[in-house]
C-alpha cells in the first residue's frame, strides 16, 4: 500500500549535531549484506533504514536525518543510545583490561551480582551471567531440571523466550511462528490475554481459567510432575499482552502444587520499565524461582543473566556448567552502569510518568481512530492492536503496515507483533521526554487519518 505522507509534525529540538557521515553508501552496505551476510537478518522497512550515529532517545542515518526511537527498549537500549555516562564507563573498563573470564578473580563480576540481589525479593540472590536472554532461559529451564529431577516445562502461547532450540520450544502460537521441536517437553497453556482468549468473563475470570489450564495440561501431557513454568509478565513479542494479575499468581500456585519452579521472563519488561515497580512480576504480588534477564541490563551490550536461590544454583555444580563470555569484565561494567544510571537519572519514575502520558494519549486516539482496537501495557511497554472491525476484532495486519510505514516517514520508529502483525509495539529508551510522548502520538494521530482515509 503507496500512501502520501501527510505534512510533518514537528520533532522535538535536539542540541546534539551527528558527526559527518563517511563509510559506505547505503547501496554498497545493502549489497554487502545480501551478498554475505545469511538471509534470515531481515530488515525493517520497505525502504530499509541504515543507522550510523544514535544519543539518547534518537538514532541518525547516513544523511544526519535525526529519527525518535520509540522501539530501542526492545531492541536493547534502555538508558539511551550512547548515554555520555554509560560510554565513559564502558570505555574505562576497555582502557583497564577487556577480557577475563571467572575463573580469575575481578571485582566487576561479584558486584554486579551483588547489585541485582539488591533489586530483588529476599532469598533470590545468587546469579550466573550470559550473553543473550536464550542462553538465560536455556539455563534456567536447565537448573530447574536439575534441581527437580522432573523433565517437562510448560510455556504460554504466544510468549517469546529466545531463538535457540531449546527456547524455540518454548515459543507457540507465535508471530515468529518457530514449529515446536520435538522431544523437548515442552507444553503450552493458554494465554490469558483478555482481549483475544476463548474464554468468557472479566479479565480476572479470563486469568483463572487460564491458569486452570495449567492444570489440566499436567494432568493429560505430563507424568504429572513438572520441572517449571516459565512466562513473561507481559508479552514484548506477543503484543504487549498480560493476563489481570491473579494470573501468575494461581499459576505459580498450579505449577508449584506439581512439583515446578517458576520463571519469570524479565528480559524485556524488567528494571523499572513497567514503571510502579522495578520487575514485571511484582505487579502480580509473585515471588518467582528465577528471574531471567537480557537487552536493557546491558544497554546495548551482550549481557543476560539468571538469578535464583543458592539451593536451586547449587543443583548446577553437580555438572561442569562454564561461560567464557559471561562475567567478562566490561559486560560487568556496562551492567552496573546501568543500575545506576537508572537510580541517578530517575528513569524508572519516568516510565511511570511518561507512560503513564503516552497510555492515555493513545486511549483519546482510541476514541477518534476505528482501526485501534486495544491500547495496553505498562510503563514505557505498551501496545496498540489494529483491527478492521471491534466486534469481530478482524485483525488489520495490512493497515498496521501502511501505519508502521507512515510514522517512519515522519520520523518516528516503533515496532510491530502480535499474533497476526497487527499490534504497534512500544518500547523507547526509559530517557524520552513528555515532549517526545506528544510527538510521537501526533504522528501517530496522522499515521492513522492517513490510512483510515
């Protein structure tokens, strides 16, 4: 679909100037890429967008254009591209020493830990760092295993946990529609998303039946003794999609009554995104067996990590377990960085206020637009699902394209998910302003009269 753009809203002003572009062109960088690099590195954009420079809450292309990132939360950043403090801090543990692996003692890998068992419940405490939130995951499913004795692990359609096999398997129903791997077992229970569940109720009624389908999953597919239930307190992939929040709490109960740990998948709503609280699952009154995490922890570097109990850690010293990259001494620094660049720049109040901002803007739109048919989410984690049609709640995954489309053309990037490609995800750097939150719903207020038009 070819729409003519309609006239700009005007960006915020920045006093950062990019530096002077001077590498490839943009069509020798395109042609390199298919040339060399393996197709499944899919681009955003019918136009694709090459980005050369990036500070704070903005990315630059190779022309100086200047866009609002509005999706660099999912991507990784969440402090802001380039932060002047997190840049100073990474470049001094470079200047120090690059890399040391955990079997030599550096001061970084023990404080950070220390840190995050600062941020957590009493009694999670102990971490092992990784490289990506697959391998976070991978490795809890395989410290529960271990600590349990038990083999099958239930997920929630619809969730998202990684890209290797193991955490494939953990991926159903799925906008990246990876098929189930065989033997793995995994198991998948229905997702207590209001908006689309096939059950009848309030949102609370919705998450009960939900989590009564955990239930009936162990006691059809399994031995009837689980290793672990593993779930994102709200869907990034799937949509921005949460249950009410009795939902983890009676599944946690349901999986636990069977033998199970529980795993909260914090890679993408944790530290302070959701703003009333620091990690997605407090907002449900739940204490998981572990916490996984990756993207914003690192803030755009390789960085992921589990915590858990020290009894449940200690089933994984009856097996050789090693990381050469994990604990490395600047991954270590830009973690702690981050911890503090989020307390000292009060950026977890700021998900709170600034998304508290762009939640109701989006509803008035609600209001105004036909194609929206959902706004939800939390903090700086929110979603817009377009549908064609609120009663049948047809979705509207062309229109959710030429949207998508529009809003980059006027300077404004977000992502889109969902089950059907139809939901607007919303994730920038924790550091926007309520300036940038105006911004972003005008392009969006035009994105949508154009289409709907």
């Amino acid at each position: 679909m070819t729409l003519t753009a309609p006239a700009r809203p005007a960006m915020p002003p920045s006093e950062h100037r990019p530096r002077p572009y001077a590498g490839p062109s943009k069509q020798e960088v395109l042609a390199m890429r298919r040339q060399y690099c393996h197709p499944s590195t899919f681009l955003y954009y019918r136009e694709p967008l090459m980005v050369v420079e990036g500070f704070m809450q903005y990315l630059y292309d190779e022309t100086g254009r200047r866009y609002l990132d509005m999706f660099a939360g999912i991507v990784t950043v969440s402090c802001g591209h380039s932060h002047p403090r997190f840049v100073e801090r990474v470049k001094a543990q470079i200047d120090s020493i690059q890399h040391t692996t955990t079997i030599y003692l550096h001061p970084n890998f023990p404080l950070m830990a220390k840190r995050l068992a600062e941020k957590m419940p009493p009694g999670l405490e102990v971490t092992y760092f990784v490289n990506s939130g697959s391998e976070a995951n991978d490795l809890a499913v395989l410290m529960a295993r271990a600590y349990t004795g038990h083999n099958d692990v239930i997920g929630v359609r619809n969730g998202y946990h990684g890209g290797s096999p193991s955490t494939m398997a953990l991926t159903s129903h799925s906008t990246w529609k990876f098929p189930q791997q065989p033997n793995l077992g995994v198991h998948h229970a229905i997702n207590p998303d209001p908006y689309r569940t096939p059950f009848i109720g309030a949102p609370e009624e919705v998450a009960r039946k939900s989590a009564e389908d955990i239930r009936d999953l162990i006691r059809y597919s399994t031995p009837g003794k689980i290793a672990a239930f593993i779930a994102e307190p709200i869907q990034g992939v799937g949509g921005a999609t949460r249950g009410a929040a009795n939902y983890l709490r009676e599944a946690y109960a349901i999986a636990r009554e069977h033998g199970g740990l529980c795993i909260a998948d914090e890679v993408q709503t944790g530290f302070g995104r959701t703003g009333e609280h620091y990690w997605g699952f407090q907002h449900s009154g739940v204490v998981p067996d572990f916490v996984t995490m990756a993207k914003g922890i690192g803030n755009g570097w390789p960085l992921a990590a589990v915590t858990t109990r020290r009894e449940i850690a200690e089933a994984l010293t009856q097996r050789i377990h090693f990381n050469t990259f994990g604990g490395n001494p600047v991954s270590m620094a830009a973690g702690l960085a981050v911890l503090d660049i989020i307390d000292e720049d009060g950026l977890q109040e700021n998900a709170r206020v600034t998304g508290g901002r762009l939640k109701a803007g989006l509803e008035e739109l609600q209001t105004r637009h036909r194609l929206i048919g959902d706004v939800r989410g939390m903090g700086l984690m929110l979603g817009a699902e377009l549908v064609r049609d609120r009663e049948t709640k047809e979705p509207a995954t062309s229109e959710t394209l030429a949207v998508w489309e529009a809003m980059r053309d006027m300077g404004v990037l977000v992502g889109k998910g969902g089950l059907f490609g139809n939901t607007l995800r919303i994730k920038p750097p924790m550091c926007i302003t309520a300036a940038d939150v105006d911004f972003t719903l005008e392009v969006l207020d035009a994105a949508l009269a154009l289409v709907e038009r």
